[in-house]
C-alpha cells in the first residue's frame, strides 16, 4: 500500500526527493506544494464491491524547488475534508480552470495532508513511474481506468474515472456557449475538456506535457513514461511474421465465399488461432475511443497495401469520368450495364468523387469500401431487375418449394428442425384509407372493432397519408379508443388546458423567460429546429414573426419568441412562425418533462409530427409527449437507454445470424455503433421524410413488439450481410458503409423482412423453450433411472446437449412482448 507522509524536520533542496516505493518527499515547514491539475470523482475499488468504493482526486503536483519535482498524487476526498473547505476548494478550482507553470498570479499552493494508511493514497514522482495501463470506457465497462506501474515493480491502486460525476463534466457552463454541430451518438457534455472524450485521456494529455508518453505497439494499452532507449526499440517497432502480407491480403476474402478468382490464386486463410474470438469479451466490449481498439493503429505495411489499392481505383475512376464525359461517350452511355450506367450522371461525373467528398477522406480510402459499395449498388440493381422480370412472367405452378417474393428467397439464419419458413402479411399498396376508418365507429364515436385489429390493420397496410392527422392521436394514446365522442372531447379539452398551463409558465413572463439554465435550453431548442427538416413546405419558408400589440402577450412578444432576431444567439438561418411554433412546443416540454428536459434529438421527432398535425401546435405537443413516453429511455443523460437495446440488438444478433455476430466480434464491431442513430431517432435520417411516417406509425403499433425497431435494424443489417462478410474487415470500414446507407435502403421490403425475422425469431424461442422443457423431463426421468442404476454418465450427456442452444436472456425475452 503507498502512503503520503510529511515530516517536520527540515533539509535542503536535495533531500525533497520521493521514493519510487511512493512515499512522498520530505519537506521543509514552508515547503509548498503548487497545485497544476486536478479532477474529481476518480475512485479506488479495494475491493469487488461497489460500496467499497473510495472517492477522491487525482492530481499534478509541482515541488517547488531549484530543481522542481512533479508528482501524480490520489488524494481520498475523507483527507480532503479533514483539512477543510479552503483545501477542498483549491482542487476544485483548479479542476475547473487547469493552470501553466507561467501562470505565477494563479499559483494554488497546498499541502499534502496526512493520511491514515488504510485510505490508499500515494503521490509518486514521474521519474518514478515506469508505465501506465490504460483501458477507455466501453459499453461493456462504463468507467474508464488507469494502473500505474513502478520502477520498483510495485503497482499502485487502479484509478477508475467516473466522468458522469466528476465536476469537470457535470458543472453547466456559466455563460452560453456557441453551439456544435449535430452528431450520434452524442458528443460529451459541453464543458468538458476539449481535447479528451474522458477523464483518463484528458489526465493523459496533460502529463504529456511534462514527460514523454509513449505508446507501444505491441500492446494498444500500454504506455511508458520517459522511456528507455532500449524500450524506444523495443515497443515502437512493430513486429511483422513471415506471413503477415498473406494475412493482411486474406482479410478481403473467405475460402468459401463465392469469388469468381479460381481457387488457387485466392488468399490463403487467415493464420489466426482457432479461438481468437475468445480473447474478446461477448458484451459491447469496444468504443469509439482511439485507444480502444488496437485496429487503428494501421501498420506500415498494410498501409501501403491499402494505399496502392486507393490509387489504383481512384485513378481508375478518374479515367473512367474522363472517357464517359467525352461527348463521343454520350451514345454509348445508354447502352452500358445498368450498374455502370447508375454512376454517370448528366454531367458525366461519376459517384465514386461524391462518395469520397462525402466521406470527407479526400485522397485516401480503404479500397474495400469501394468494393463494397460496388457490390451493392450491382446487388440492388439485380434485385430491381428480378422483381421487374417477376412482375412480367406469370407465377409458376409447378410446385416448388421456393417461394419468390419481395424478400427474394429467405432462408431462417438459425436452422433449426422441422420449423416452418415464416411469411410477411403486410399489404402496403392498399393502407388504410377514410371509408376504412369511418366504418370502424359508430355514430357515437364508439368503436366497432377491438384496438388489437386496428393495430393489426395499420401495421399490415399502414395509413392513408389524407388521415394521419386523425389516426394518430388514437394510435399513439392521445385519444383513448374504447371510449364514445363526447368523453373523448371532454378529455381532449382537459388535455389543450393543460398544455396552456404549462406554457403559460414561460410565456410572456420575464423572470423565467430569461433565466439562465431557460436561456440555455432556449439555445439549444433554437439550434435545432433552425436545421430540422427545413425542406418541409411549413419550416422552408422564412418569414418574420408578427406581433399583437392589442394582446398583453404580444406586448411582450420579444419574452415569448426563442430567436427574435436573426442576430441572437445560434441564428444559423432564417426563423418562421411554424419554427417557432415547433420551438415553442419543445421548450414547454421542458417544463413538463422537468427531469429530462430537451435533448439533442427531440426537435428530429417532433418536427414530422408537427407536419402531420398541420401547424396543431397542441395536439402536436400531446403526441409528442406519447412519442417521448415510448422512447424516453434513449435521451437519458447517462445513454443507459440505448445501451441497453444496443446489448440486446447484439444478443438478438448472436441468436439469428451467428455468422455475422462472429464477423462483428472479429472487426471489433460488436458496439454496433453504426447502429447508435438508427435507434436513436427510429431511422428519422435514413429514409426519405414519407418513408419516415409510414415506418413510424408501423413502430407505433406494437403489434408484434414494443422494441419492433431492433428487428427493423437487424434486416438492414441482414440486407447487407453479405457484403460485410465479404468485403469489410475493419470496425471503421462497416461504420463508414453503414452510415452511408441513408436514403438507399427500401422500406417495404426492410419491413417485410423485419417481420419475417421477429416471426422466426419468436419460433425458435418457442422451439428452444419445447427442447428445454423435454430435456428437464428426461432429466428428471433419467436421474431416477440412475440412482437405481448408481451412473451419471446420461446426466452428463443431457448437460452438453443443453450447453449448445442459444442461451436466451431476460432482455431476448422482452423482445416478444407486444403493446397493450
């Protein structure tokens, strides 16, 4: 255990030092301590569990000296407390503005406290520390954590940062800042420190300035202070087998994929163990953060490799526009194969120039994004040809198993004995329409039918887009449906009160209208809905907002207007009245929902909602508000939410296509980040603004599932997995591609599908449940069998056969639960 000690005795500015043990230097009386860098919330676990866990600082400290020393110190908060509030206030306030070793007016100068040896302090000079094991925050481990290794050999106490209480993260910024671009998953909190994603890095960053850090490549986690020259060689040179160029080369192929390359000139299989993926942990066990995944540090010669690829198809592209933008080219244009024709344009450019331009990777791209998105572009065009060719030639009667549909020919991903092959009901060409919907209420206004056939009839056939406005409220709750008219308006009118009440609780009222954490949100709801759906004919045009003078409110119409003025803060581009009609919407939200408050992401969801409704500024609100109650688990502040489906989409993954979970596990994919917008916002930036209503009020159902969305994911991914297999072998790769699938993926058909997936889904946790309950039964009959018999062997048989099924968890298990 390391210790800080102080003594009285004095001595000379020789004797100040610290042992690499990690007791601290012996001072003087007047020797001071000259605080550099602190941040809070950064725990000791001694033990298991959580409740054990210490509180406290980590932070720099300078001896001030001929020679100054630097220490890194951990101070438990409990010291901190026994020296007073003054000392307290020194480390937070230097955690809330860092210092420079110039700046002598802001010099906080401290005293180590003493310290009773169960408290696990210890401060230790940097010449001491030999290296530091850093591992980032992941899905899987929500607090990153640094281990400090000796000199000595000693290790000292695991530091864990818990940046969701640090002060550093958690205390609002004082004045209003300027706002940044919209992004998922969402970037940190707005004070935090720029240059780090979390507390661990940002300690980082800051001892780099005084000692040299280096990163070894032999391990991604491992980082050496002021290295040897001996080490210098040892972890800064990357070793390469014999094999390595084979191996990087058989990364772009599989023996059994169907490549037309004839078998002997393909790559050989990659030489890697047979249980490398046993290294990995099976829970969301990467991140986003560049020192997560030992991936993106690129080697030198697969850089190279890469790189000839890269000039190989971007001269190649470049040719090709040449020659096809020649005016002699222009006859021949119409007769090319349709996938060489989809990548002209009328200006004879190709699209490989707007993939790069898009992408923002200018000269350099991993030339097996090129051929993936190849790939799919000549997929889509073949399924298009085989649905026109399907549509022209009669249906065959000759009674072939195979069934042609719009789903092509789908096979279930888990094979399992003797289950039949799913198939979609849903019939989108004839939805619901108003004879439809007038005939399911009486004259009344009570209802005909049950709400389950209304859910089941939207879900199959969706909604005629000239009723929306009057279906919706009933299917997302605002409008009970086993009710008659006159209590439906009556509950309707208590509900339009309401919401005047909440508004009228910033409306029009300086005192709140301008306060600052109001001020805030106000700036962050403007942002957004200034770039929501701005091609929508409500929000495209820009007009300037009227005032009433002859109403007290409009006399204060500047407390009332989020932007008043196209020069206030976070004016991006011209306001109208139905923008801020939608502003307005949201930040009433924010007094109703006072916990959440409005997140980045909420202006995506009400906007539609808002079109739909016509301008209906209160029953826009009260839909909005059903919205939220469905999915306000995503835009919690700690992402427990999307954690939670992400985790349960990568079991579901495991279950249905065991191939393409392996495939993820092996490209450090399993985050499934590219996933992280999808359900964010329900595909809101992946489809067309029409796709987009008719997919959500599909979700809205529940007729299948309350979390039908992550089926909806997973056919995408489906749709796809052939060319992820095939062509895409590192995480950043599969990001890249995924994210580019906005606005080409069909919706109909990723619909059908979604329903074929959660109906064989649902059969084989219904087969696994049938095969476990006979197995216990065997068991049962087995074991009295083999206490007369006196064996265990049939038991042990019985245990391995059960070892092998999926194991089905509580969360795969909610994914059957269907809405009420």
């Amino acid at each position: 255990m390391v210790e800080i000690k102080h003594s009285d005795h004095t001595g000379s500015h020789g004797a100040d030092r610290l042992a690499a043990s990690g007791s601290s230097a012996d001072s003087s009386d007047d020797g001071k301590y000259r605080l550099i860098y602190s941040k809070s919330k950064v725990y000791v676990n001694p033990t298991a569990y959580a409740r054990d866990n210490i509180p406290g600082f980590v932070a720099l400290v300078k001896k001030e000296a001929a020679q100054p020393v630097y220490l890194l110190a951990w101070i438990p908060e409990s010291l901190l407390h026994e020296k007073g509030q003054g000392e307290w206030d020194k480390f937070t306030k230097i955690e809330e503005h860092a210092v420079t070793d110039d700046e002598d007016e802001d010099a906080v100068l401290i005293e180590l406290p003493t310290q009773r040896p169960e408290s696990y302090a210890f401060s230790v000079p940097l010449t001491s520390i030999y290296s530091l094991i850093v591992n980032p925050p992941s899905l899987s481990s929500w607090y990153g954590s640094i281990a400090v290794n000796l000199i000595s050999g000693s290790t000292l106490p695991t530091l864990h940062f818990h940046d969701d209480e640090s002060r550093s993260f958690t205390v609002p910024a004082k004045t209003p800042i300027e706002p940044r671009p919209m992004s998922y998953p969402p970037p940190p909190p707005e004070n935090a420190p720029k240059s780090s994603t979390w507390g661990g890095e940002d300690l980082l960053a800051k001892l780099k300035g005084y000692s040299h850090l280096l990163r070894s490549c032999l391990q991604s986690n491992l980082y050496l202070v002021d290295p040897s020259r001996d080490d210098v060689e040892t972890h800064s040179t990357p070793l390469f087998p014999d094999d390595a160029v084979d191996d990087i080369l058989a990364q772009s192929s599989y023996v059994n994929s169907h490549s037309p390359i004839p078998a002997h000139r393909r790559p050989r299989p990659l030489s890697t163990p047979a249980n490398s993926y046993s290294e990995r942990s099976s829970i969301l066990h990467r991140s986003l953060s560049p020192l997560a995944s030992p991936s993106t540090s690129t080697s030198p010669a697969r850089m190279a490799l890469l790189q000839s690829f890269s000039h190989i198809t971007r001269h190649a592209a470049h040719a090709a526009q040449q020659i096809l933008s020649h005016p002699l080219a222009k006859p021949i244009v119409p007769h090319l194969p349709e996938p060489v024709k989809s990548l002209v344009n009328v200006n004879g450019d190709l699209e490989w120039g707007s993939w790069v331009e898009k992408g923002g990777v200018g000269e350099f791209e991993s030339a097996r994004v090129y051929l993936a998105r190849w790939a799919r572009i000549v997929s889509e065009e073949g399924e298009r040809a085989r649905l026109r060719e399907a549509q022209a030639i009669p249906a065959s009667t000759s009674g072939l198993a195979e069934e042609d549909s719009s789903l092509g020919i789908f096979e279930l991903l888990q094979s399992t004995a003797n289950l039949p092959r799913p198939k979609s009901s849903r019939i989108p060409k004839r939805p619901v329409n108003e004879k439809i919907w007038r005939s399911w209420f009486n004259a009344d206004g009570t209802t005909k039918v049950q709400k389950e056939q209304m859910r089941r009839e939207v879900f199959q056939r969706g909604i005629d887009p000239s009723i929306r406005k009057e279906v919706w409220p009933f299917l997302l709750g605002v409008h009970e449906w086993d009710c008659d008219a006159t209590r439906r308006e009556k509950e309707w009118e208590t509900k339009r009160e309401r919401y005047r009440e909440l508004k009228d609780e910033w409306w029009g009222v300086p005192d709140v209208f301008e306060r600052q954490d109001v001020i805030e949100e106000r700036h962050r709801i403007d942002v957004d809905c200034r770039r929501t759906d701005r091609t929508q004919p409500l929000f495209a045009q820009a007009a300037s907002v009227i005032e009433d003078a002859e109403n007290e409110k409009g006399m204060h119409m500047r407390y009332s207007t989020i932007s008043p003025q196209l020069g206030d803060i976070g004016a991006q581009a011209p306001t109208n009245e139905h923008i801020e009609c939608l502003a307005s919407i949201l930040l009433t939200y924010n007094f109703y929902e006072r916990e959440l408050g409005y997140v980045q992401g909420m202006s995506d969801l009400c906007a539609p909602v808002y079109v739909v409704m016509g301008g209906d500024e209160e029953m826009t609100f009260w839909c909005f508000v059903e919205i939220m109650n469905r999915m306000k688990q995503n835009f919690l502040r700690d992402q427990s939410g999307m954690k939670k489906q992400l985790s349960t989409l990568q079991q579901l993954i495991s279950v249905m296509d065991p191939e393409l979970y392996r495939h993820l596990e092996k490209t450090d994919g399993l985050n499934l980040f590219f996933c992280f917008r999808w359900i964010l916002i329900s595909f809101k930036r992946e489809f067309a603004f029409e796709d987009v209503l008719r997919l959500w009020e599909v979700l809205w159902t529940d007729y299948y599932s309350t979390q039908f969305v992550l089926f909806v994911a997973l056919a995408v991914l489906e749709s796809h997995r052939d060319v992820i297999l095939r062509y895409l072998v590192e995480f950043d790769e599969i990001l890249k591609y995924c994210n580019e699938l906005s606005m080409t993926i069909e919706l109909d058909s990723t619909l059908a599908q979604a329903e074929v997936l959660f109906l064989s889904y649902s059969q084989l946790i219904a087969d696994i449940d049938r095969r476990e309950a006979e197995d216990a039964s065997a068991r049962s009959r087995a074991t009295i069998r083999q206490r007369r018999a006196g064996s265990v062997s049939g038991a042990a048989v019985e245990g391995q056969q059960q070892a092998k099924r999926p194991v089905v968890s509580e969360e795969l298990r909610e994914l059957l639960v269907a809405g009420q």
